[in-house]
C-alpha cells in the first residue's frame, strides 16, 4: 500500500461509517468490504440476500465479520423502506420508492438520502454513466453546483507548491465541455473536496490559454464567467483567474504576468480546467512525462457522498477509494451536525 493511501486510511480510522456496497455478489467488492472491516475504517452494509452473499464469500475464503446487511429482494424490506422515505420526502411516491428499490444501487440511495448509510460505494458492475444517473435522480447536487464532477490528486515527483508535490485537478473525467456555471460549480466542488479529504486552504486557479486579458477569444468568457459566479456563490473560497498554468503555479511568472493582487497566483493548490479535452491530456502529460501518480478521480458535486470504482481497479485501489469517501462523509457529517 503506498504512502498516500496509508494517510487517507489513518485519517479515515478516526471516524469510520457506514459504507453501502450495492454490488455484493462481486468478488473483489468483498474483498474490498473484508478490508474496510479490518482497517477499521468503516462498517459495510452489503445490498442482497445475506445467505447468497454470505455463501459466495465462503466459497472464496472472505470474512464477512462485522457485514450489516440490507435484502432489498424482499419485498417486505422494499414496502417499510418506501414508507420512511415518503413521511420525509416528497420527490417519490411509496409506489415508486418501492419499485426502484428492486435495483441494489437506487436502493443503496435511498438509504443514503434517510441517513441509514453514511456513503455509497459502487462502480464495479454499473458504469460510471449509471451510477453517475441514478444518483442526480436521488440523492441529487449540492448547492450552487450545476454538474457533477471528478477531482484528481497528482504527486508530482519534483514539483514544489504550497501542498509539496501535490496538486489537486478538475475536470478530468466527466463533463466535457462545462458551460460557465458548470464550471463554477467543478470549483467550488473541487475546493470543498480538498478541504475535506486532504485539509488543504483551498486556492483555485481557472485555467486558460490566456492570463488576466493576455488573448481574446469566446471561450474565454466563459472561465471569466465562471471565477465571477464561484465569487459570488462562495465568497469564502480563494479563487482567480483566467491563468496560464505556469501564472498559476510558478511564482515568479505569476509575478510577471499577475495585473492584480492575487491570493491564488503564483500558488494554486488546485487547478481548474476549461474543459475535459484539457483536463485529460494534462493529467496524462504529467502521468507519462513527470512520473507522477494521480489518485481518484473523486466523484464530486453530489448532496451526499458517493464514489464510484473504476472497474479494472484492485482492491487496494478500492480501499483507498472508500477510506477518501469515508473522510468526506465524516466532513460533511460534521459540517452539518
């Protein structure tokens, strides 16, 4: 396990929480559920039949000590489930809570959205896209965030910022050509995030090919735009632009080509980009050619925590997965109340 998982499952062990996995009748996703149990960051409540997923572990020599468990194949389950989520919440009838709860993963949200489970963990079996789906229809965004999003975390070897080798980026996975709100919200989503999982003071750079005015071109109303918008919705969040990588992230360009005073310039910690073409090539840039290790990417946008698996990921990639959830759940539980 390397060091960067090390952390987050130290830091996820000091408030572990009730993690649902949707997709019990995979192998891996048990595992992975064993692993939690044992790294003492979290308690897993499997979705289905407790027999079949207690058998199918058994075949494959996996504990299932300290497995809560929720049948959502019985109906009885489905009924009673229905009928606690519509004396709270007005978006389903009884009807259709009880229908949709035939599926493991809506059922995983519903628990979610009556705090009978902290998080939701699934991706292995559903695709990025279906999970992605079946939560805005649920659980829904968090405030002043028109699009969900994903978050990366780069260790960059050589790189000396305000957080040592590591920066945060967004973009990188899900909406590909954000329009100014969407961008505002990739923001503020992403400056909760870090502050969140890593306890980082957010500072969030926009990013363009033009600093402070330096090129004119449509596209770039929109990131202009955005820093406007993230202002407006988040005054508590440090965000500037529109910059040129190297005037968000080296000082002494930023100290050149900066026309105004600015708390991000010169020291982001988190990077913004103008769309998914430029948020994937430049994680790859700095995969291939600066060696780095990029983790996540963190599904972020969403009222309640979710994460969802890549589906070739092992288990200690899944495990670091979940132990960042759990730190976000416990954040957001504590924000809250």
């Amino acid at each position: 396990m390397n060091e960067f998982i090390k952390n987050m499952t130290e830091k996820a062990k000091k408030n572990p929480k009730r993690v649902a996995f949707p997709e019990a009748m995979n192998v891996d996703i048990l595992r992975t559920a064993e692993q939690v149990t044992a790294a003492g960051i979290g308690f897993p409540v499997l979705m289905g039949k407790p027999e079949a997923i207690e058998s199918l572990a058994g075949e494959h020599q996996i504990s299932t000590a300290g497995f809560d468990y929720f049948d959502y194949t019985e109906e009885e389950n489905r009924l009673k489930l229905a009928e606690e989520y519509t004396a709270g919440h007005e978006d389903f009838s009884a009807k259709a809570v009880a229908r949709k709860s035939k599926d493991p993963v809506r059922c995983a949200l519903f628990l979610l959205k009556l705090h009978k489970v902290d998080c939701v963990a699934a991706g292995k079996e559903y695709s990025t896209g279906d999970v992605i789906f079946e939560t805005m229809g649920i659980v829904g965004l968090q405030e002043g965030v028109e699009s969900v999003s994903s978050l990366g975390i780069a260790d960059i070897p050589g790189f000396d910022g305000p957080q040592g080798q590591m920066l945060g980026l967004a973009d990188c996975a899900i909406t590909a050509q954000p329009d100014a709100k969407d961008l505002a919200g990739i923001a503020i989503s992403s400056a909760d995030t870090v502050k969140n999982l890593l306890g980082w003071e957010p500072r969030v750079a926009m990013l363009s090919f033009s600093t402070c005015g330096s090129a004119e071109h449509e596209s770039l109303d929109v990131v202009r735009e955005a820093v406007k918008l993230v202002r407006e919705y988040r005054p508590d969040v440090k965000v500037d632009g529109e910059f040129q990588l190297d005037s968000a992230i080296i000082p002494a360009v930023a100290a050149k080509k900066v026309k105004w005073e600015s708390e991000v310039a010169g020291k982001a910690n988190v990077l913004i980009f103008p769309n998914l073409h430029a948020g994937n090539i430049g994680v790859k840039l700095i995969q291939i050619f600066g060696h780095a290790n990029a983790y996540g990417p963190v599904l972020q946008g969403f009222a309640q925590p979710v994460c969802d698996f890549s589906r070739s990921a092992p288990v200690d990639e899944m495990l670091g997965n979940v132990a960042m959830l759990v730190i976000r759940a416990a954040a957001q539980e504590e924000q809250h109340g």
